[in-house]
C-alpha cells in the first residue's frame, strides 16, 4: 500500500512539475486588451467601459526537469514504473512545481483617468525540492546511506476576493494601480524550513543510526478533507502594486509586483513531528514475535525517533512575484517589449526569466509571439461582438509534442464579455499618416505666431498713427488759435 502512495504520489508531481518559476510572459503581453491582466500587473486599465470575465478563465503552469518516460518505461509489451530509470536522470536538486489559477469573476468599469475593478480568483500550487538521495530510496529502498537535508516541500490552495484601483497622473504620463485582497485558505502541506533526516547503516552490525532536526510536516485542510471550505477560517490579507511611467511618445518603463502577503492557518490543523536526535539507533526487530513485519518494524522505529501529532497555528507566505518591463513603440500599430520576471518562491530559491514580445496593437484585437526561457510563445486577443476570446502560452513547441517527452506546459486562456469600447470610431493611423499630422500641426502653430506677430505691428501701427493724429490736430489748433490772436490785434 505504501509503495502505491509512494508511486501515485511521484508520478503526480512529475507530471506538474517545473524547474522554473510560473511566468506567463506571453499573457503579460497582452496589457491592456484583457482584463485579467490586472492579476500579473494592477496598472492596466481595460479599453471598455464595462468588461465582465466568465468562470471560463483558466491559467495553467505544469513544468518538469523530469520527464514521463524517465519514470515509465517500456518493457515488451508493457509500460512499467522504474525508478532505477528515474535515479539515472536525477540531478543533487530535482525542482517540481506546478500552478493553477482560476478567474471566477471579474468586473471591470473604466473611468476617466483610470479603472475600478472587482474580482475572485481561486488558486492552487506546488513546490517540490527533492534529492538524488530521496530517488534514490526510492530506487534501492533503505540500503544505503543518506541525508535528507535538501528537502522542501509546499502545496497550498486558496481563494482571494478582493478590488483594484488604478488611477493615471501627471498629464496621463504615470499611472498607478493597487489591488487589495482578502485571503481564504483552503489547503496547505509543508515541510517546516531547514528540515533534517538522515540514516547511516553500520555494514557489520547493519544498526541503523538515525540523526534527525526540526524534521514536522504542517498541514490544514487535509486531514479531513470533506470540510474543505471555499470561504474557511484560514484567513490573510495580500496586496498586488503597479506603476507604468512613459518617457516620451515612444518608451514605457512597467513594475509589477503582485501576491505580497500571507495567510493564517488555524482550521483542521495537524503538525507531524519528528523528535530531535543525533543518534537514535535501530538494531532491528524481533522476526519471531509474529504479527505483521511491516508494522512491526514502523512501530520499532516510531519508539527509537519519538513522533508526536499537535495540531499548532502556523503561517505561510503566499509568494511575491515581480514584473519589471519596456515597452517600446516602434509605431502606433506595432509593440517591442522586454520583461523580466522574478519569483521570490517561500520554499525554493528561483531562477529570474526574461522574454522579448512583439504585439500587433489593432482597435480592438491584438497578437504577438515572444522569445523567453521557455521557448517561443504566441498570444492573441480577439473580440466577436459582445464576446472576447484570448489565448497565449510561453512554449508552442510543448502543444504538438508526446506527453511522455514533455517537460513543460503554460497557457492562460478566457472568455469575456465587453460593453462600451472607448475607442469606438477612431482609426490607427499610419506612422507616416502620423506623422505628416504632426507636421501640419507644426506649420499650424507656426502660422498662428505669424498671424499673432502681424496683429500686434498692427496694432502699434495704428497706435503710432493715432499719435501722429493726435500730434497734427493739436498743431493744427495752435496754429488757428495764432491766427486769431494775429487778427485781433490788427
């Protein structure tokens, strides 16, 4: 029984696994277009007045160093598990990871100089450290020596609801967004940070010699898993931040950084504890006793460790992820980004990714492709009347391949519903059309100071001259008034 725990349970993290961290470097891409793009960066605002998102709204991240056929194997006419196979390919750290994100509900309204949104999200994911001496256990079972000291573990589900604000300054140049978010916990195993286990077996008296540290095991929600609740007591609070600032007509800088919080477990708790040594020693069990071996021996070896069962609150980090991006015009219509993404995993430490997009910016549809760490990604966004369909995955090479030879898998995918687009009945023009625009705007302000500079001279003019005016109508009654003075004393 434990061999099929032990074999469901591997081939369930090979199969979602990843050496990478869960990116979606295709779907940032698409900013603007879709509204749940706000859940990797709150800066984008929609492009419609209302934009409602359907439960038809699926991210999905499974990655594997691993792949299926290391593990199943086919001999004759059959397919097998080996794990012989399986400790060939291992590496000192085997990293399996996996991520799953769904949109139950959003509402987004576009205002004047910036977006209110609401939303539900329910999300789930897998982190998994494991060492070339745990395959190995599991290929030659406890023969050898070893020490478990590399392994990390984490499984966490949880739903979050919450509302976003996105506002824009400074003459529409910088825009900030801020999403807050009220954490339920649904589900959640670890292994308990810097956990150590190790056995060393004597080849002439083949004692056991067991050394073991802070070696517990949390969980909630899994003991009992018929109470599971959506909206639990396992309570948190997390918060995602977005700024975008453009420095000039062409050039755009982004930072994202989302998930920065963290959630209480308190309900169905259970703590798997084993005691602290640095020399238990197993010198076997007594085979004449009777009764079952295997329980035999796991109750001998239960009494040398010292295992106890608490059920203490604990807490864990729900995971930072970071954003950092270009985006660079190359014309009104066509989009070149850099992004780099960073992901500050509670249990393993992660590689950084990077990626180079190019999007194809219609009114209101818009494609690309991007070059990343995973491969060559696409994503489109197109919308059908009322509907909008969107679509993009950070590999396409991983849709038309064997299963058994793949080790990555990403998409993000949905269905939405849009009323209102704000952009109804303009045209994108052309970069020379835009240009040959700015020009004749250029010659318009050029025009108008010319004209501006005419009526002011003639406006002196016509001042000067009522001076002249002035001057020859007071001359001319000076000269009456002499004439009259001559005339009178004549």
């Amino acid at each position: 029984m434990k061999k099929i725990i032990y074999t469901t349970s591997l081939l369930f993290f090979v199969l979602t696994g990843s050496v990478k961290a869960q990116e979606y470097l295709s779907f940032y891409n698409l900013k603007d277009y879709v509204i749940q793009t706000q859940n990797v960066s709150p800066v984008f605002l929609p492009k419609y007045k209302i934009t409602f998102g359907t439960p038809i709204n699926l991210g999905l991240d499974i990655n594997s160093g691993i792949k299926l056929n290391d593990l199943l194997v086919e001999s004759g006419n059959k397919t097998k598990w080996d794990f012989d196979s399986l400790n060939s390919v291992a590496e000192d750290k085997n990293i399996l990871s996996t991520d799953i994100a769904l949109n139950l509900f959003t509402l987004g309204i576009k205002t004047k100089k910036g977006s209110i949104s609401f939303f539900a999200n329910a999300k789930a994911n897998l982190t998994w450290q494991i060492s070339k001496d745990f395959t190995n256990i599991l290929a030659t079972g406890f023969n050898n020596n070893f020490s478990l000291s590399n392994e990390r573990m984490g499984l966490m589900a949880y739903s979050e609801i919450g509302i976003g604000y996105t506002r824009k300054f400074l003459k529409d140049k910088l825009a900030i967004g801020i999403r807050l978010k009220s954490l339920s916990g649904i589900a959640n195993g670890e292994i308990a940070n810097n956990a150590q286990f190790s056995l060393d077996i004597d080849p002439t008296s083949s004692h056991w010699t067991f050394k073991s540290a802070n070696s517990t095991v949390n969980t909630a929600g899994l003991a009992d898993t018929d109470n599971i609740s959506f909206l639990g007591k396992n309570k948190g609070f997390g918060m995602d931040l977005g700024f975008s600032y453009q420095l000039n007509e062409k050039l755009t800088l982004e930072l994202a950084i989302n998930d920065m919080g963290s959630i209480e477990w308190t309900e169905n708790v259970k703590n798997y504890n084993i005691n602290d040594t640095t020399g238990a020693v197993f010198t076997g069990v007594d085979l004449q006793a009777g009764g079952d071996i295997l329980d035999e021996v796991e109750s001998t070896i239960g009494n040398v460790l010292g295992t106890t069962e608490t059920s203490k609150n604990y807490k864990t980090k729900i995971g930072t992820k970071t954003f950092l991006s270009a985006k660079y015009k190359l014309s009104e219509k066509n989009i070149l980004q850099v992004t780099y993404f960073s992901n500050n995993n509670p249990y393993i430490d992660v590689k950084p990714s990077y990626a180079l997009g190019y999007n194809r910016a219609l009114n209101k549809s818009t494609y690309g492709v991007t070059l990343g760490s995973r491969g060559f990604g696409a994503n489109f966004a197109l919308q059908l009347g009322f509907l909008q369909l969107y679509a993009a995955v950070d590999d396409i090479s991983n849709i038309s391949g064997k299963i058994e030879e793949t080790t990555a898998s990403n998409a993000r995918l949905g269905l939405n519903f849009l009323f209102g687009y704000r952009g109804k009945g303009k045209v994108i023009k052309d970069e020379s059309e835009v240009l040959a625009e700015k020009e004749a705007e250029k010659l318009e302000k050029e025009n108008k100071k010319i004209e501006k500079a005419a009526k002011k001279e003639a406006r002196k003019l016509k001042k000067e001259n009522k001076k002249k005016e002035k001057a020859l109508k007071k001359a001319a009654k000076q000269k009456l008034k002499e004439s009259k003075k001559a005339v009178s004393k004549q």
